[in-house]
C-alpha cells in the first residue's frame, strides 16, 4: 500500500471525477490520502472530501501564499479545527520567497503561529519551503529549542544542506513527482542520502505530474512513477519503499489510522 501524503483534493480540477480518480487510485495501490488545506475559507471543502471515506484525512491551514489575506493571530482557530476526528496536521505552511503572493512578514508570523498549534496538539506540521532555506532553517530551529514539535518538508526540492539540517531537527522528507524529472539529478543525489526510514512519497495533486504522465493534470493514481523512481534510487523493490513510506506517514500523522 502507498499513501498519497500530500494532494489537493478539494480543488475544482477534480470535481467533476473524485469518485473515479480516488477509484483509480485505489486500484493502483494507494490505500490512504491527506488532502491538505491551502486556507481557512476553504477549510470546510478539504474537510468534507475527508468526511467521505474512511481513508482520506486532512490537514488544517494557510498556504504562505494567502497568509496576507488569511494572517493568524496565534494558533487558537488552527487548534479549534483540530479537535475534529480527520484533521490530522497543520498546513501547509511556511515559506514562499520565490513568488512572494504575501509579504514575508506575513509569512514568517503565519508560520509561528502554525508551529505554535504543532507543539500544543502534538500534530505535525506540513512544511512548505521555496527560495527560503536560509529563513526556514533558522525558524524551525529557535521555534524547536523553545518546545518540540514534528513534521515534514513536503515537495522536497532543496539543497543537501536543508535536507541535513531538516533531519536534524527530527523532521521527514516527502518526495514529489519533481524528483523523477530527467533534469532532476542533483535533487535525487540529494534525495539518495536520505534514510528509508524518513521518506515520505506525494503527488501535490493536480500539480507536479511524475514522469513518464508529466504534463498531464496529476492524480494520486500516479505516485506509483515516484515510489518506483525512489526505489530504484535507494536499490530496493517498489513493495519495499511502498511498506517503508507507509509505515513513516502513519508514524509522523499517528493520528490517521491505517
């Protein structure tokens, strides 16, 4: 069984078919999904794609990107949604210093207050980092002396150094179809120190299509193609990665039952 750590679930690009794309994920061995939340305006339709199967759960949070229009005074709305039986983490959240949609104070203050719902509930927290190592590296750093709390850098597409200091700090890795792009090399170096036992595997669905469906509108059915490439990369068999990433999900979001 594979699980789909990170998709988007509620978007419009699968409306019109989430029964099937689910179906066809399910018939390609993915057994669990987190649908993660982008913002609190569209918290209730991530909430109620989980409400609808017993394997699908999400996360509760505000995308660097609307943190200007969604800023967050504290974590207490954060830790009021997480009290619900399918919310299992907070996010996404972080860092976006490549396309700046907010500014980065906004940004940094929103990531505070997510990690600040991390460590009162005991959920982890779904990173999202761009063009931000340097910032990322440090906040999570002070913000994990001052009290620990878990997580994962999703959509990993950084340098060995944020994945060295990542670790570190007890975090995972998920990987996404990025890595199995053929100008992706030095990202699979990278991707190739990290241990098994700290790998996750997503889609970021309906973005990121791994090869060999690149360019086509990305579905959880297709993260077998990133399982496979992450197999290949680590010598082990696609059944092995797939036992070994879904023990790690269910480890990291202890909340989600399998």
């Amino acid at each position: 069984m594979l699980v789909d750590s990170h998709c988007h679930l509620d978007f419009p690009e699968f409306s019109p078919e989430l029964d099937a794309v689910l179906a066809r994920a399910r018939n390609a061995g993915v057994g669990h999904f987190l649908t993660i939340s982008t913002g609190l305006k569209r918290f209730l339709g991530v909430r109620a794609v989980a409400e609808t199967a017993a394997d699908i759960h999400c996360t509760v949070g505000v995308h660097p990107h609307e943190a200007a229009e969604e800023p967050l005074d504290g974590p207490g709305v954060l830790l009021g949604h997480s009290t619900h039986p399918k919310v299992v983490g907070f996010g996404e959240s972080g860092l976006d210093y490549y396309y700046n949609h907010s500014p980065r104070e906004a940004q940094i203050s929103n990531f505070r207050a997510h990690i600040a719902a991390a460590r009162q509930t005991g959920l982890p927290l779904v990173v999202h980092t761009r063009d931000a190592e340097d910032d990322t590296i440090a906040i999570l750093s002070e913000e994990l002396a001052a009290g620990a709390f878990s997580g994962v850098i999703h959509c990993f597409t950084g340098t060995a150094r944020l994945a060295g200091a990542a670790l570190a700090l007890g975090f995972y890795i998920s990987v996404s179809g990025i890595a199995t792009f053929k100008k992706a090399d030095g990202l699979r170096a990278t991707l190739k120190d990290v241990p098994l036992n700290r790998l996750l595997v997503e889609t970021d669905a309906p973005y990121l299509a791994p090869q060999p469906t690149r360019g086509k509108r990305n579905e959880p059915a297709y993260i077998v193609h990133t399982a496979a490439m992450l197999a290949e990369l680590k010598g082990i068999t696609p059944s092995e990665m797939a036992d070994a990433t879904t023990e790690n999900f269910f480890r990291l979001f202890a909340k989600a039952k399998p």
